[in-house]
C-alpha cells in the first residue's frame, strides 16, 4: 500500500482491513506500507498501528522512502521488497485513501485459486463509481476502452490500483524495466501480467471518492497516457497459454 499524506485515511482503512481478515481463517496477512516521507507523519501513524497491537489479523510493516518519487517508484520498491523477502503467496495491491473497499477483498481470494492476476474493476456489472461526476465517469471509461483496444479486453479496468497478484507471476516481470508513472504505471504492470499469463479474472468493485486528504495523482496525464499504451502494447502479444512455472499453487496457506 503506497501512501503519502495518508495519515488520517490510515488507522480508519487498517481498521477495516482487520475486520475483513477476521473472517478469513486461512490467511496470514502482512501489511506494508509504502511511504515516501510524508509531510503529515503517515509513516509514525503506520509505526504506532503496528506497534499497538490491536489489529490482530494482520502485522503492519513500513517501508520507509526519503523522498516522493511517484506512485510507480513506490510499488516498484514495495514489491521488490516483498519478493526478495519470500514466502508470500499474493501480493495485494491497494490505495491508502478508503477508495478501495477491503470487502471486496474475499470475492478476489476467491479468484485467485484459478488466477495469476485478479483485476478489482470499476467498469463490470456490479462494479461502480458512485460519487463521481458524469463527465470524470466519461474520461475513465474512454481511457479504458482506448487501452482495452489496443491491449485486450481480458480486462475492463486497466488504471485501478485494486489488484491481486500470484507472487509466482509478480517474479516472472520484470519490475524494474516498468517506467510509466500515476496511471500509465498500472497499465505497464497489468499488461506485462497478460503478456506473461492467461489466467487473469475480475472482480466487480464499487470505488469510493476519497473523503480526507488531496488527490495526488495529476490529473493532466492523460495525453502521456494515449501514447503509453500502444509503446506499451509494441512490447509484444499477450500470452496465450498459462507459462509452466506459474502453474504451481499456493502452499496451503495464503499470504498477502
Ligand atoms: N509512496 C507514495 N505513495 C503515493 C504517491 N502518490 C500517491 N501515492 C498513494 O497512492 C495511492 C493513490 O493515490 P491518490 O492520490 O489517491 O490518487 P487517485 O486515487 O488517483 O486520486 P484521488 O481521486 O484523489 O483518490 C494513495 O494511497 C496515495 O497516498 C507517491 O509519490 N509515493
Ligand atoms: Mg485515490
């Protein structure tokens, strides 16, 4: 979970989380927190949550960065740290600002036992943005279905950042030669996903404005992003079969 200036969005979200956990018996869940030095002191927030021990359903670790550097640095460093650490079946990946909703959380369990990759959308029946205006609706869809054309329509939401990954194919990328950054960065790392696997499923989410805290994101990308996508499609065809070192499951037990 990549943050900056989370603090106040943090202890609500891993409130929620540990809710959701608690209803998951097989599930051993580490969380960690990705944060480039906020201003506001997300990062002591994160250390005090961890330390309080009150959330009993998951350990809280923090991965401390100096600087901002984007959102894409951020998963860059946070998965890499999570793969070289080992013994994680899944890697979840998710926003800080409550945008995400952790209920969703077991229909993507569910998914994974026949998938590399489960996509959280917006943009299937019973997926929803409920608080936003119809003309940001119109700019997302269209983003979308502009990225489903020239990447596939395996998936119908390629800039969410509500997203399951198999630890097996997250060591089969390359996550270091990811460049883009804000959205572009998710639409890089799910589609080398679908370059390297077919068992990719959905699963419909309702995605919730942010409450607390500002966007920080640029909204202009846009454009950058029109280009990304067939740059990032030249990089070659999806998969079509499912790559033999990805077939083997979890061990039993399953982590995040
Ligand atoms: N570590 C780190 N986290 C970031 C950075 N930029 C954004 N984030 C986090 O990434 C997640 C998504 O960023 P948001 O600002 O919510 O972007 P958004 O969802 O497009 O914008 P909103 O509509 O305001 O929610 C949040 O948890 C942010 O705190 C960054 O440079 N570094
Ligand atoms: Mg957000």
């Amino acid at each position: 979970m990549p943050t900056y200036d989370e603090a106040e969005s943090l202890p609500l979200l891993v409130a929620a989380l540990d809710d959701v956990l608690a209803g998951l018996d097989d599930v051993l869940a580490t969380l960690l927190v990705i944060d480039d030095n906020s201003p506001d002191g997300t990062a002591a927030v994160a250390e005090g949550l961890a330390a309080d021990g009150a959330h009993r359903h998951l350990n809280i670790e923090v991965l401390h960065r100096k600087e901002k550097a984007g959102l894409g640095r951020a998963y860059i460093a946070g998965l890499s740290h999570l793969l070289e650490r080992g013994g994680f079946d899944f890697v979840l990946q998710m926003d800080a600002d409550l945008s995400h909703d952790p209920r969703h959380i077991p229909a993507m369990l569910q998914q994974a036992a026949t998938a590399d990759l489960v996509v959280g959308s917006r943009y299937l029946p019973g997926g929803a943005t409920p608080d936003w205006t119809a003309y940001r609706r119109l700019v997302s869809r269209m983003g979308n279905l502009y990225a489903r054309l020239f990447l596939g329509s395996r998936i119908t939401d390629y800039t969410g950042g509500f997203n399951l990954f198999r630890t097996g194919l997250l060591e089969a990328l390359d996550l270091a030669g990811l460049q883009a950054e804000g959205y572009g960065f998710l639409i890089e790392l799910k589609y080398s996903a679908l370059r390297t696997t077919n068992r990719v499923q959905q699963v419909p989410i309702v995605f919730v404005d942010r409450r607390v805290g500002a966007s920080k994101i640029p909204r202009n990308t846009i454009l950058k992003n029109l280009l990304l996508v067939p740059r990032v499609r030249f990089q070659g065809p999806p998969a079509t079969g499912e790559p033999p070192r990805l077939v083997r499951s979890g061990s039993g037990t399953t982590s995040r």
